[in-house]
C-alpha cells in the first residue's frame, strides 16, 4: 500500500503529475492538495482504471492535514513558476514562504514520509525544508531530497540529439551533479553511457553543457510569459517518485542523482566534500536509493580538468544558495 501526495496538484507541473502517478499501479492511493481545483482534477483522475484512490483537498477543514495523513511519499511542485525576466531571487521570495508553510504541515502530519521538492530555487527550498523539520525535531536527511531529475533526462535526451539517435535517449545516462540551476548544473559528460563522438569540439561540448545547465530557459522563451517546464517535469517528478518508491519497497541497485542533504550518508558525503573541497551542507550527487531513502551517496569519481572547473564555478553559488534557504527559517516564526 502506497499513499502518494502532490501538494500544488492543480498548477502546470501538478496536473500531468498527478496523472503520470495514477497511472503507477503500485501507488494505491493518490492525495491531492493546492489552494484551489483539487477537486476537480480528483474527480477526472478518479475514473481512469488503475488502482489508486484519488482524493482531493483545498486548505479549509484542515485540508493540508488530512491530505498528507498517512502519506508514504510526498511531491511538491507548488509555487510559482519562473515566467521571463524573473530571477530566481524573485522566484525565491515567492515560493520560499510556501514551501516552508507546506513542509511545516508535512512535519506535523507525515514527518516520516518521504519529500521530493521540486519548487524552485530547488538549491535553496530543500534546505527550507530541512530546517523546518530540523525546528519541529523529525528531521530525516536520507528522507528530503531536491528533485533534480529534469536535469538528468534533458542530458540524456540532448546527448542521444548530438549522437543523432533520439531512439538512443532512454539508455543515455549522464550523471549530473552539484545543484539545480543554471551554473549550479554540472552534467559530468566524460561518464555518459554512450561517448560523444570522438573529436566533438570544445566549443561543441560547452555548447552542450550550456544547454543542459539552461535548458529550462529554452522553455521559458518558448512558453513566452505562459509558464516553464510543465510536462517534461511531470515526466522527470513521476520517475524519480517511482524509484524511490521501488527502492522503499526493497529494490536493489537504484542510483539517480539527487540533491541532498550529505549527513544522509556520513562516509559519502564527507568523501563527497573532500572531493569539491568544500564542507557544503547540500549537493547533488549519485545517490543510491534504499528502503529508508539514501542509503549511499556516491562520489563522482574521475572527472575531467574541464568538469572540475564547472564544478569549482558551482560551489559558491551552491553555498549561497544554501545559507539562503536556512537563514530564511532561522528568521521566520514557526
Ligand atoms: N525542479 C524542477 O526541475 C522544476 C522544473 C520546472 C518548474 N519547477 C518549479 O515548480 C513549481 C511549480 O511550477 P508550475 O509550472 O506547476 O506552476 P503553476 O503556477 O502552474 O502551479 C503551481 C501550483 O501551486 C499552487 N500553489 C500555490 N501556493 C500554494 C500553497 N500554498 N499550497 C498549495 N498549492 C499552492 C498553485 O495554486 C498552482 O496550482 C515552480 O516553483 C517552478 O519553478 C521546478
């Protein structure tokens, strides 16, 4: 039995989310919260004919609070989205309160469950997260992870682009580490499943790694003023929602690289900051998944001159990020 919840369930990312999850025969029942339509998505989810409950809650009658009672995993795509000309410290002001009011129900009614965020500035709404629970004392580092996936699925679909085979896209793996966004993006080419093509230019791979750091901005413009990556996120949240609840379920082997907190996993973690040669809280990195959540961060093992300049460019504006998300929490009222 699993219960599954989506907290922003009505917004761009949260419908064909809500979707992609009840059509997963192994979630048996499928929670959805937001401030306003839930109940409309709910009842349209509810006739299609796979084995998840659907329910839907909006904020009276304690409908955060019954939404994630009992939950085994819960998602968070609310939020705003980044529309053009919007930083991410605009993004920041907005989505920072949300995220912290939203972790804070989830503290309160399912403090053991797991939480995938992928409201933005991911880099710093995990530490938000982390900190509230860390104030209402159930903090869980291996249970709190930022959800990176869309970075990982962009890489393997534009490297399988550069090989000219899309047919190519789902076996292309590219671990991709350090945060989630822009410069914070490190996609580690040199250990992709399928090479590049042999004599593929430097100015073609940073081309490429530009791509994979800002491929969100593509769909910004593209969307002109209409909202960011809905759909191929929805795709990126239900896979990776699926992998960890596999790995819940007891299956072997499952590694995807995730942001989290690396006292998840103190031996890793600490190799993991000697590596980048920084004591940074959060990072993204391969993550093996287990029954309780991380069960293993892995190192990023050997990389190139050129990836450990993109990843020296990263650390900074990962521990900004980071300072950002807690000193949010230590100045807010809980
Ligand atoms: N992690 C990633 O890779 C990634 C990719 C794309 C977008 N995002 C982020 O996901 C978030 C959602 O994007 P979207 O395009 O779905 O936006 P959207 O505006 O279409 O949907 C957001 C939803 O959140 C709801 N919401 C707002 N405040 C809420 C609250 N307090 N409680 C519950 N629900 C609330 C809104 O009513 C809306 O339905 C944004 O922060 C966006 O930047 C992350």
């Amino acid at each position: 039995m699993v219960k599954a919840v989506v907290l922003g369930a009505a917004g761009g990312i949260g419908q064909p989310l809500s979707l992609l999850l009840k059509t997963n025969p192994s979630i048996t029942e499928l929670s959805l919260y937001d401030i306003v339509n839930t109940p409309g998505v709910a009842a349209d989810l509810s006739h299609i004919d796979t084995p998840a409950k659907v329910a839907g809650y909006l904020p009276p009658d304690d409908g955060l609070k019954k939404a994630l009672t009992g939950a085994d995993i819960v998602i968070i795509p609310a939020g705003v989205p980044r529309k053009p000309g919007m930083t991410r410290d605009d993004l920041f002001k907005i989505n920072a309160g949300i995220v912290r009011d939203l972790a804070k129900g989830i503290a309160e009614a399912a403090p053991k469950a797991f939480v995938l965020v992928i409201s933005n500035p991911v880099n710093s709404t995990v530490p938000i997260v982390a900190e509230v629970f860390k104030k209402a004392g159930v903090f869980d580092p291996k249970k709190i992870f930022g959800v990176t996936t869309l970075d990982v699925v962009r890489a393997s679909t534009f490297v399988s682009e550069v090989l000219g085979d899309l047919s190519l896209a789902p076996k292309v793996t590219v671990p991709v580490v350090g945060g989630h966004s822009g410069v914070t993006i490190v996609p580690l080419l040199s250990q992709s499943s399928h090479p590049l093509p042999s004599g593929f230019s430097q100015e073609n791979l940073d081309k490429l790694v530009n791509r994979i750091q800002f491929g969100g901005d593509e769909v910004v413009k593209a969307k002109d003023g209409a909202g960011s990556a809905t759909l191929s996120m929805a795709y990126a949240g239900a896979d990776f929602a699926y992998k960890i609840i596999c790995a819940a379920k007891g299956e072997k082997g499952i590694v995807a690289p995730t942001y989290v907190n690396l006292a998840a996993d103190k031996e890793g973690g600490d190799a993991l900051k000697k590596e980048i040669g920084r004591d940074l809280e959060y990072f993204s990195a391969p993550v093996e998944l287990g029954t309780e959540g991380v069960a293993k961060i892995n190192t990023l093992g050997k990389i190139t001159a050129h990836e450990a300049n993109l990843i020296k460019a990263a650390v900074p504006e990962l521990a900004t990020n980071i300072e950002k998300g807690v000193s949010f929490i230590e100045s807010s009222k809980l």
